[in-house]
C-alpha cells in the first residue's frame, strides 16, 4: 500500500538525516558543549596535547596533602609536582568548607610526615569555600583519591562507533552552529562569547568562547566578603603552622577570567574583586596561578580545553611547574630561618 511505502520512506530519510548529523557533530566529549547543547565539531580541540605520566599516590607517606575539588580530581598536576621533586602526595576531594579547618589540622596525627597542604579551589567557588563559618560538629573522615597509572590523551578521539545521539540535542546543536553569536549569550549552562583573537585555541570555531554560567557569579561578591574569606584562610595558614604544617593555597581562575580580556564585549560592567590580589595584602602563602595562567597566553594554545571549564593537559602541566616551584620557593626560605 502505498501510505505504507512513504512512511517507511519518511523514517529511513529520518534515520540517516540524524546518522549523518551524530557524525557531522562527532562524540560528545566535552562538559561546557554537553551543557550549552553545542558541537564537538565546532568546539572540540585539535591540536595535540602532551602525553604526560600520571602516577599512583602514596598513601602511606605522603609528605604533601592536597584538598582540591574537580581542578585536582585526575592526579595531573600533582603527577607533575612529584616528578620534580623528592615529594609524596595524596590527594582527597573536599566538599563540606564548614570543616575544612578541622580537616587541616587532623592531617598530621593520620600522617606524620606531613609538611605541606596544598588547598586548591576554582575562583567561581572562593566565597562558598572560604566565606564560612566552620563547624563544630565531629569530623567526618575523607576517602582518598584513586588513580592507576596512565598517560594522559595527547589527541582527542574524533573516530568512534557511532551510536545514535539524542535527536533534540542533535537539532540543538545543528541550530547552534548555524547561529552568529555576536555578543555574549546565555545558552544551557554555558556563556557563548565572540573573542577579538583566534588563535587561542585550536577548536574549528576559535572565534568564540564556552565559559561556565557559574563564572558569572563573581558580579555579586563584595570585597569585604572577599576579605572576610581570605581572613579565614589566614586563621587557617595559622593553625595548620602550630601543627608544622605550611597550608599553601591555590585558586585555579575561572576561563572567563582568563581569558576575559579577549572577549569582544567585557563579561561584566563593573570590576570585580581580585582574590590573588587580596591573599597577598592579607600574607597568605599561595600560588598565584592567575598570573601563571595569563603569563602563558600567547605561547600555548588551548590552556584550557575549548569544549570545556578544566584546563587541558598543558594547563595542568603549567598549574603542576607553578605549584613546584613555589615549593622549591617556601623550602629555601624556610632552611633560611
């Protein structure tokens, strides 16, 4: 019958038409176009990453602790660290701020070789990290991180067996990478906006830029929030050092801090708070990575990923020598003494 035949014909069109569109679009591998309903063809990134040995943690000896969050999830900057120096580390993902300080000071009883805490938190995260009250509530214990040996991705996977996508995320990003984008647009759980460079990262549609809805959450901080947050973690630094341990903080800046000199239009219409700036008026002992970061613009392309809010290897290699190096730093200082 012949309305049997145009249906088949209608649904086989409609099959290949969404086979050809997975294709054209190619695995889904990034967290900002997951989030904003965007094409790895358009964002994923194409020049090759360094393949870097990421070791296993010492969980018996560690001489170094790092409490981090998502920026210190996969051991590569630390792997970096410990290849540069006689340095055991172990790392715990923290999530509840309001007992960080007792965490600190706990370390040592658990491990005795102790000397350094290496604190890191992404900058969207400061005020909800640092601008607390801490608890007096019993400890809970945290679970340390597991990672077997490996090396890191030098090139993103473009060719895999194709399995049928989601049609309206397919159709999401057909209509996204039809769009112009020529100012600054909320999409999903991501910011799309027009850069004045492209040659700061290797994804197809380097003119623009992903950043994380989160980053723009810095718009509302005030500086004395700022400052109370900073004078925690000095109440902190203190602690930890009656306990021989030196707290170091590391504040990985967000993408569109990074890079938000490059945006056509500025991401906000008034400044917002420096926090690097203020952990230095107030004598925090940190690694300022927001200087290591943009230092390094220009010289390396895809610091962080394109279709992403992490920094891609080479971000974490330069996050892993900044971070060594401010070691060697506090070392020789503290020999000194």
């Amino acid at each position: 019958m012949p309305y049997i035949k145009y249906f088949l014909s209608t649904g086989l069109l409609t099959i290949l038409f969404f086979f050809c569109l997975g294709l054209s679009h190619q695995p889904l591998t990034g967290d900002l176009t997951r989030l904003g309903n965007f094409s790895e063809n358009d964002f994923g990134w194409n020049a090759p990453q360094p393949s870097i040995a990421v070791l296993k943690q010492d969980e018996k000896t560690p001489n170094i602790i790092v409490l981090g969050d998502s920026f210190s999830a996969g051991n590569v900057w630390q792997s970096v660290v410990m290849v540069k120096g006689e340095y055991h580390l172990l790392t715990f993902q923290w999530g509840n701020p309001q007992q960080l300080e007792r965490w600190i000071i706990s370390l040592k009883k658990e491990y005795p070789a102790t000397q350094y805490v290496i604190l890191e938190s992404v900058e969207r995260l400061f005020l909800g990290h640092f601008n607390t009250t801490q608890s007096v509530a019993p400890v809970n214990k945290l679970t340390s991180q597991k990672t077997d040996a490996h090396y890191t991705t030098s090139k993103r996977v473009i060719e895999e067996p194709f399995t049928f996508s989601d049609p309206i995320y397919l159709i999401g990003t057909m209509f996204n990478s039809l769009r112009s984008f020529s100012q600054t647009t909320a999409n999903g759980k991501t910011f799309i906006t027009p850069l004045n460079r492209t040659d700061l990262f290797s994804n197809k549609r380097s003119d623009r830029l992903l950043y994380y809805t989160d980053d723009n959450h810095k718009k509302d901080w005030s500086m004395d929030e700022v400052r109370k947050s900073v004078r925690n973690i000095k109440r902190m630094q203190d602690s930890a050092k009656r306990q021989g341990i030196v707290l170091i903080v590391a504040v990985v800046p967000d993408k569109s801090t990074t890079y938000g000199r490059f945006f056509k239009s500025p991401q906000f219409d008034h400044p917002t708070p420096d926090v690097w700036e203020e952990m230095d008026k107030q004598g925090i002992t940190q690694v300022n990575l927001k200087k290591t970061l943009i230092s390094a613009i220009g010289k390396t392309q895809d610091i962080y990923m394109p279709n992403d809010t992490h920094l891609s290897t080479q971000g974490f290699v330069l996050m892993g020598n900044a971070v060594s190096q401010r070691l060697e730093e506090i070392h020789s200082i503290n020999i000194g003494e």
